[in-house]
C-alpha cells in the first residue's frame, strides 16, 4: 500500500492523507480546508491531488474546518462512500460544514457584486449548502476505544486526542498480502490536564505514525496561568484603559474553553464586571452541542457541575445571533469584551470588529491560539504597524496581546507523552505532519534521538510506499 500526503505537509492547514490499497480501494484519513495561506488560499483549496470519485471511504479525525472544510467538495466532486467519525464530531461537523457553506455562498455573493460592475465573468462558490446537506448524510458514528470493521481487509480504532470534544487519534489496520499493518494518524494532539477535556489515551502499537507537529518545537508555560492572564486583559483593557477587549477565537473549542475559565473566575469572584458578548451564532450552537457532550469531559469539569449546573454561563454574558446586534456592538461606547470568530482573524464578524477597533490605543485586540503568519492575527502577532483588512489600509493603534499558552495543541512533551506508549523500534517510519517546515525539522532532530529512526516530513502530494 502507499499514502500520499496531500494537505497539512509542511504547513497546518489543509489536513488531507491518502491511503491506497493494492487492491485500488482508496481510504482518505480527513479532507480539511487550507486557510490563512494568503492569495494561494483558494488554489490550494481546488487542487485536491486525487480524483475524489476514486476514495473508497473518509475516516474523520474531528470537526475542526482545516480536518472537515472540504468535505461538501469531496461530495460535489463525486465521493459517494461513508465517513466515519466519534459521535461528538458527528454534531459538530453538521453545524460547521452548514456554517462553512454558508459563507462561501455570501463570499461568492460579495465578490460577483464587484465582478459584475467591472464587467467581469462571475465565479462559483467553492461549495453550496446543498453540498454540505449531502456531506452530513454520509457521516457515521463510530464510538471511541472499539474496533469497527469497515470490511475484509479494514478496521478502525478512534482514541481520545484530548484537542476538542470529539477529537481522535485514527488507527486503521490494514491486511494486504497476508500480513496486517497498523497507520496511526494523531489528528490533532490536545494537553495533558486540560481544563476540560480528558487527556489524550495511549493506544495500540503501530507500523506507520503520522503525527501532528504544530508546537513540535515549543514548551507551553504552565495551564494555570493563562486564565489569569485572561482576566488581566480584561481588567488592564476594560477597567484601566475603559476599551474593548477583541479576541479571535475558533467557535468549536476555544470559545468554550475561554467561557469556561471566565465562568471559573466568575465563582472565585475573580471576573471584574463587565458585559461579555460572544459575537458568533455559531459558537450559540456549538456551546449546545458542547452541554450536550458531557461523555467527553474530565473530571473536574464533571465535579464543577455538582455545584454549576452550566460551567459556560454566567451573569454578563451574552450571545449575538443578528448581523444587526453585531453592528451595534461597534457604536456601543462602554468597555466590553467581543469574542467572535475566527480564530485566525481571517474572515467572519471579528474582521470587523478588529477593523473598527484597531485604531483606538484603549482597545486590545488578544490572540488566543495558532495563526497562520500570513493570516491577519499572524500578522499582528508578529508585530505589524498597518494592516490591510477588506482593502482599507489601518494603522494599528490597539494594543496586541498573545496568550500563547492557551493553546489546544500539545506542545512537544505532550506530543512525546502521547508517543510513549509506543516501542520507538517497531515503528518503521514516522511522518510529521501538520507542522510549519522549520519547526518541523527541529522536532524531527528530537524524535530521532528519542529513538524513532526513521522521521520523514512530506511534501504536498508526495506518495510513500509502506511496507
Ligand atoms: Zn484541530
């Protein structure tokens, strides 16, 4: 058998692996979007590297859009098997693929209105909502921790990746030629003692590791004090400067994660007052299916629950559903806190929220998680003076603020602790994925020392005979 690595390969978005059997079934481990990769973005989006009638069936690692987004065109370009996924990512990935269609269509509206009066031929969206309705309908619920077998020659295995609620770890064991062969591929790895979720479970022996590298050469500081910074960024922001506080935050996962601490620090009696508004009808949903998951907390959460029946709630906190309340928000004068998506700041309501609000010294614009370097959160990370956002150049007078430990990625001790069930030698190759190249390289050097000899990083659409 061979795989091909045709997303996430030396980059972090885009998560799409192919397996080929010899007997030509094709088995494609996630089908992710890329993002944030600038004037590429949408190139790389069309160019699958694979004829999508051709895959056999689709194993989801979770509902996160760069490891679902490009589902609906895997269905509009003629896949017509079952993806198998946990039962939390099933709920989530229908309300986010709905949601993701939904904004190429309006992307696609926006962007003929300007063709049109150039007098320039109109495009296509990406994907309709048509498209995602038929995804949805071939989704399949698999639980975690049993063997399910697809067919003669193929099982799955889905373990807790501890990154979100629903996220795995995917092993498939394959028999061809008489001899069966176990891929693991880690998705995305989340932190050991997670504020929320439990952490990543060990899982049986494999031949092939495929493993995720985002932080591959980063140490997260300790949980702990990323909610009290948090909670400094609100007070400095709100309190002392009497601005707004934008964050940027993924509607599945992050916007949870940060309600949780803040209703935590609302019991302590640690939260200064102040209205908190989560400006994304998405997150709405996405905190529902969240309640409705309780199988996939840790205990603690469980424990919190004993005293809060709703540990995302809390006096001061309100949800935007309206484009109209959204708008209101920017002539709102009162110190408030706005988290909204997306994460990376690359599209979605916190565009404009940071458009309107970056020139403003009071304002805080804080970024909580990965972003890609050239999406607009990447660049304010790095310190950019002047931005560009929907065209309208913005000199960037807020302050920017990183909370770098509150990521939902393990760094490399986590992702070493999630290898450490594994015997280094039986594993006959292990490829790093979903990692920028230079990190990746250094995460390479440690895994060869930690006694995996054999490390390789894929190109984009690069394919490796296995066994
Ligand atoms: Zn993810």
């Amino acid at each position: 058998m061979k795989i091909a690595f045709h997303g996430a390969a030396r980059t972090v978005t885009g998560s799409k692996h192919l397996i080929s059997l010899k007997n030509g079934k094709k088995i494609l481990l996630d089908c992710g979007m890329f993002q944030g990769m600038g004037r590429e973005t949408d190139a790389m989006n069309e160019d699958f590297g694979f004829d999508a009638a051709e895959v056999t069936y689709m194993i989801l690692s979770h509902a996160h859009i760069d490891h679902s987004g490009l589902i609906p065109l895997l269905v509009k370009r003629g896949f017509k098997g079952t993806i198998y996924c946990t039962p939390a990512t099933f709920d989530l990935t229908e309300i986010l693929l709905l949601d993701s269609a939904k904004i190429q269509e309006d992307d696609t509206k926006f962007k003929n209105k300007k063709l049109r009066k150039e007098g320039q031929p109109e495009v296509a969206p990406l994907y309709t909502v048509d498209d995602a309705t038929r995804s949805v309908a071939a989704l399949k619920k698999v639980d975690y921790k049993t063997w399910f077998r697809i067919d003669e020659d193929v099982e799955i295995y889905f373990t807790d990746a501890g990154h979100i609620i629903g996220s795995a770890a995917v092993h498939v064991r394959i028999a061809e030629n008489g001899k069966t062969t176990q891929i693991s591929f880690s998705g995305d790895i989340g932190r050991y003692n997670d504020a929320i979720l439990r952490s990543p479970d060990i899982f049986p022996q494999a031949d092939y590791i495929l493993l995720e590298s985002t932080y591959g050469s980063t140490l997260h500081a300790e949980a702990a004090p990323s909610d009290d910074l948090l909670i400094k960024y609100i007070h400095d922001t709100c309190k002392v400067k009497k601005g707004k506080l934008i964050i940027p935050a993924f509607s599945v996962g992050r916007t949870q994660e940060i309600l949780y601490a803040l209703n935590r620090a609302g019991l302590e009696g640690k939260l200064p007052k102040v209205d908190i508004f989560v400006d994304s009808p998405l997150s709405l949903e996405a905190t529902d299916v969240v309640r409705h998951h309780p199988e996939v907390f840790n205990k603690t959460v469980a424990k919190m629950m004993e005293i809060d029946d709703d540990p995302f709630d809390f006096p001061g906190l309100h949800y935007i559903e309206r484009v109209d309340d959204s708008k209101a928000l920017n002539f709102r004068q009162e110190p408030c806190v706005i988290i909204s998506a997306s994460g990376m700041a690359e599209a979605g309501r916190v565009k404009h929220h940071i458009a309107n609000n970056i020139g403003d010294s009071r304002n805080t614009i804080l970024i909580v998680g990965y972003c890609e370097p050239q999406s607009l959160g990447g660049r304010l990370m790095r310190g950019a003076r002047e931005v560009s956002i929907y065209g309208t150049h913005y000199d960037v007078n807020a302050e920017v603020g990183v909370i770098r430990s509150m990521s939902a990625h393990g760094d490399y001790e986590d992702l070493s602790q999630w290898l450490s069930c594994q015997d280094a030698k039986e594993v006959k190759k292990l490829f790093l994925v979903h990692g920028e190249y230079e990190v990746q390289q250094i995460f390479r050097n440690w895994l060869i020392k930690k006694g995996f000899s054999d490390v390789e990083i894929p190109e984009r659409h690069s394919e490796i005979g296995l066994g």
